[in-house]
C-alpha cells in the first residue's frame, strides 16, 4: 500500500453510523470520529428542499423547525420493493440520504489523511438483505463520490466475527453467534469458521422491530403513567401540542438514563409539560422489569437461530460475540448468557466498522476475496469494471448563500417563538448538503442515459399533489368534508366546527353514526367521535411524526397506503383499554384523529374500511 492510501469502512447503522479507517500514522485499524465528541454520528437525515440535506445532529436541529423534512432512520426505507421514498411533500430516491450520510463520513476520513480521498471503501449490510438492498448502498456510495470499482461489501455478522477473531484464537470448524443488538433493530446470525479470519454463515434470523428504541419507549410509557398520577392532561398536552424539542428532550433524557444504568444502581429522568418540569427517578431493577418481556423476545430469536445453525447446546458454541450498543445493557448480556459462552471486546457500537476494515486488509488488497461481496449489478445497472473511472463523481456541495451557524439546516424556516439549544446540537454537528439530482445523474450515467445534466433536471423529484387551496389550509366545512373519502363521509352524522388548528385551518367534530359499518369498530356502549382538519402544513409534519413513531413513542402500529403519501397510527391510550388512531395525507391535507376503538386491530380496520388507507 502506498504511504497516502488509505481504506475506509462504514457501518450504516439505524439509528447511528460509525466508520473505521487505516490510521495515517499507525497504519493499523482506528475508530474514525465521525462527531467532535463521538465516534458515532446519527444517520437522520433532514430533507430542507429537492437540493439540500443535512445529516447526523444538524438534522436533528433542523427538524425543530421543519419537523415535515425529517428521516430518523433511512436505513429503514431500504427495502427490496422500492427505491423510492417521499419526505417534506418530495419523491426522491433512497439513495439521496444515503448518500449524504456517507459524504459527510468520507469527509471526515478525508480530514484525517490531508485530503486524500480513500483507495478503497468497504460498506457493511445486515446479512438477510438481498443485492438490491445492499444496491442502494453501493449507490449511495457512488453518489458521495466513491469511485464504483474502489467499493466492496460486508455482512454485519461477518465483520464484527472478524473484529473479534483478532483477539481470540479460532479454529476451523469452530461454530460462533453474533447478537448484534442496535438502536432500531436485532440481527443473529450463527457462523462457522472456514479458514484463517474467514467465516461462513449458516444461519441468520434479525427483527427489524426490535431495538434500544423500543426499550426506550418503554420507559417512557413508565414515565408517562407517573406523569399522568402526578399532572393529569400533562401526557396529552406532550403528544399533541408541545413543541418537538421539548419532547426531543425528554426522550434524550430517557436514553441517557437507560444507558447509565448500565453502570449506576439509578438514574434521574426529566420531562417538561406546560406547567414546568418533572423529574422522575429510576433504579435498575425497575428498569429490568419494564423491559423484561422485550429481552425475552431478543432471547427467544437468538435461541431459535442457534437452532437453525445446528447449536442445541452452550457448549457446541465456542463464542457468543456481542455488539451493538443496546448489548451493553447488564440484563441483555445476563440473559445471552444462559444460550452460550459471552464475549465483548471494545466499544460495541464501533465493532463492525473496524471488522470491515480488518476483513478489507487481511484481503491484501483484493476486493473480491472471501469475506466480502462483490459489486453485482442492481436496479440502477452500476457494474464497476476494473480500470475504468466509473461514474463522475459528484461535485462539491453547494454553500448556502450567506453565514449559517454551524449545525443549522441552510433555508430552513425559523421556528416561530421557539427555544432553540443551539450550543447543545452544534457541538457535535455534523452537516452535509448534497444536490438530489447527483443520485438521478449516477443512475443515468449508470445506464448509458446520455447527459446526467438533463436526466437531473427531469427527475420526478416532486412536490406531493394536492387538492388544497395554495396556503394548504381549508376554512369551509363543506370544502373539509369534500376530501374526506366516501366511505368514511357516509358513516358521519353531527358534524360541527370544534375550532382551528395552529394554522387558521377549519376543525371539525362528527359522531359515529350508529348504523354505519363503522360502528362496531368502537369499544362496547361507546360512541366515538372523528375529528377532522383539512392542514396540508400539519399533515406534511405529522406524517413524519407517525412514520418516526414521534407521537407514540414507538409503542404504535403504522399502516401506510402503497403511494406513502398517506399514514395512520393505532396506538394504546394511556390509563385505558381502548385504542386511538391519528392519521394525515400529504395528498389531500386531511387530518383525523379518532378515539374509542376497542382493539388494534379494529382501528386498522378502520383505516381500510373508511377508504383512509388504500
């Protein structure tokens, strides 16, 4: 290898990314921080118009006040299905914020090597995801300005056993586990060991419902119930009417105090209502009985994977590697215990970027060796060949036209009379802004399209339709009660106006009529109630909030019609047995929110039934 070449791993996690590269002095594998306190960056993105993203904490500031343009987790969007996606009324490929979070981190590799961009890149996937999945990443590589024939691929379980394998001697034939148990999901996979740092696996199973975040929001639901005794209508007030950063904050404070008590016997959680704050304290031991039944369910996947690979006893199993921050908690690592011999090593969020980069580099250069993935072709048609300079690289971001404080979204509109914590978020902003139309001009350039300049400019790279006046706000109850479907208008009776939402747009109360379908869908003896609002502005943010569990706190069930221009939620009231639904469409501006079902299911149907979700 040359002195000024160097490698760059990344790990595009759900909730957050790392990287790992060769050090420009060491030469030997180093975590690469991806933040100025953090070795770890989130992988949100923030959608502020068709050409601008920024990504990681900067994001998360420019969702205060443009909650509509937000993406917790891309990475989730990354379906065999679909390439597209629809964000802040927007069509665009899935690839863009990929794209962007990979930029920013290639930034950062490229501020530690003098500006030396790298020689190689190794990209890592969960190992269930099929080529057109792992496609999109490769795209959005390319698309960041990696040159198609430098990009190799790695599974998840495959580089955090090669991470591992540095420090622990394993034979051939010798049969290991990864439980890699992240922010948003959990991946298991059985391998055995076929060669010198090489791995085969026979058996894989993940659960992309099951993360840090869900044990999250359990704990709010603990908190939320105290809340409730403490302050009643401080719960309601929180998930329909506070400001996004103060509920940001109260989920912050939650995940911090679920990770100290990885190490402290208690911790202190604070919620802010309309009256002031709270403050709640936790012990360990109450937090293992809250997210008992969901480590149970991680246990249950994790033994019957072991099934799959032929392990029916611990001591069939020579390790049990652990990764992924959620790992760290004592119960996860108590109860992974009892399926087989445990072992941890470093910081387990970083473990899979730095095995991808061991993998690149025990391959002595050649990209196609055993262990990684070569470039197929996917839905763009991107099929590198070697010695060619593969697609153009994408051009340098553009500036906003004038000073914008560090970790600020560039034309993102202000938000009105609202505390802002700037110091807080820009001290480990990462900000990246990528050009959309780059992707669409990769994917041209990737079929022989002619020039990427006009495939760009004709991308469907577009507003949602709507049937709302310009201002998106509809103040006449007839124009209201004009986009809401026939099926649900005619189950209506008693509409009244109940009031205005934040935007001057016209609210609307109706009951249930009792001969309607609809009817049987509420709990025993009661009759629930619709309310309607015709706020394209609202809807355009709430479908961001429902599709990131915002309001429910991942504690919802999310239906979405085939277009995603339209979502419903079903989540649990607190202190009930019954069951509510809020959903919007980006398409027309309609707002509902019912109250009253008496089951999850009867509010799914619902949403078909009354023509709300196609």
């Amino acid at each position: 290898m040359a002195q000024n070449d160097w490698t760059l791993a990344i790990d595009f996690g759900t909730s957050n990314s790392a990287a790992a590269h060769s050090g420009a002095t060491s030469r030997g594998i180093e975590t690469l921080p991806l933040t100025h306190t953090s070795n770890l960056m989130p992988s949100s993105v923030h959608v502020s118009g068709p050409q601008q993203i920024v990504v990681g904490d900067a994001s998360l500031n420019a969702a205060l006040s443009n909650p509509a343009g937000f993406v917790a987790s891309p990475k989730r969007l990354i379906s065999g299905s679909s390439t597209m996606m629809t964000v802040g009324g927007l069509t665009l490929p899935v690839a863009v914020p990929v794209a962007a979070v990979m930029r920013a981190i290639v930034e950062r590799g490229k501020a530690a090597h003098a500006g030396q961009p790298p020689s190689r890149v190794v990209l890592t996937h969960p190992e269930a995801w099929a080529g057109e999945q792992v496609q999109v990443l490769i795209d959005g590589a390319v698309a960041a300005g990696i040159d198609p024939a430098r990009i190799s691929t790695v599974s998840e379980p495959r580089a955090a056993a090669a991470h591992y394998s540095r420090s622990h001697t394993l034979q051939p034939g010798a049969r290991i586990a990864v439980f890699d148990f992240g922010g948003g999901t959990l991946d298991v996979a059985v391998l055995t060991v076929s060669g010198q740092g090489s791995f085969s696996v026979v058996a894989a199973r993940g659960d992309n419902g099951l993360g840090g975040k869900n044990l999250d929001a359990l704990v709010q639901r603990w908190v939320e119930e105290r809340l409730d005794e403490r302050e009643p209508g401080a719960v309601e007030w929180l998930r329909r009417n506070a400001p996004i950063d103060v509920v940001q904050d109260m989920q912050e404070s939650i995940r911090r105090a679920k990770e100290l008590l990885s190490e402290a016997p208690s911790a202190t959680i604070t919620a802010t209502t309309s009256r002031g704050r709270q403050t709640f304290q936790i012990t360990r031991d109450e937090l293992d009985e809250l997210i008992a039944p969901a480590i149970e369910q991680a246990v249950r996947l994790t033994r019957a994977t072991l099934l799959d690979g032929g392990v029916q006893h611990p001591d069939q199993l020579t390790a049990l590697y652990l990764t992924g921050g959620s790992s760290r908690i004592p119960l996860v690592q108590q109860r992974i215990a009892e399926l087989g011999p445990v072992a941890t090593l470093d910081d387990p969020k970083t473990v899979v970027a730095q095995g991808a980069l061991r993998v690149a580099q025990t391959d002595g250069g050649s990209l196609s060796a055993a262990g990684t993935s070569p470039i197929v072709p996917g839905p763009y048609g991107i099929t590198p060949v070697a010695g060619t300079p593969g697609v153009p690289a994408a051009p340098p971001f553009p500036g906003p036209p004038g000073p914008v404080p560090s970790g600020h979204a560039p034309n993102a509109p202000a938000a009105a009379s609202r505390p802002r914590p700037w110091g807080k978020i820009a001290a480990g902003a990462a900000a990246v802004v990528v050009v959309a139309g780059i992707v669409w001009g990769v994917i041209a350039a990737s079929k022989g399209g002619g020039d990427t300049r006009q495939a760009a400019a004709s991308s469907p790279v577009s507003a949602a339709p709507t049937s709302l006046g310009s201002d998106g706000i509809i103040t006449d109850q007839d124009q209201l009660m004009a986009i809401v479907p026939r099926a649900l208008a005619d189950g209506l009776t008693d509409c009244k106006k109940s009031g205005f939402t934040d935007h001057d747009a016209l609210e609307v109360r109706c009951s249930v009529s009792k001969s309607s379908p609809l009817a049987e869908l509420g709990s025993d003896g009661y009759t629930y109630f619709v309310d309607l609002s015709g706020d394209m502005i609202e809807a355009r943010s709430r479908i961001v909030g429902l599709r990131n569990g915002l309001y429910s706190q991942g504690k919802g069930v999310l239906v979405e019609d085939q277009g995603r221009t339209a979502a419903g939620e079903v989540t649990e009231q607190v202190g009930s047995k019954e069951f509510s639904v809020d959903y919007v469409s980006t398409a027309s501006g309609l707002n509902v929110t019912v109250f009253g079902f008496k089951s999850i299911d009867a509010g799914k149907t619902f949403l078909t039934r009354s023509g709300l979700i196609r």
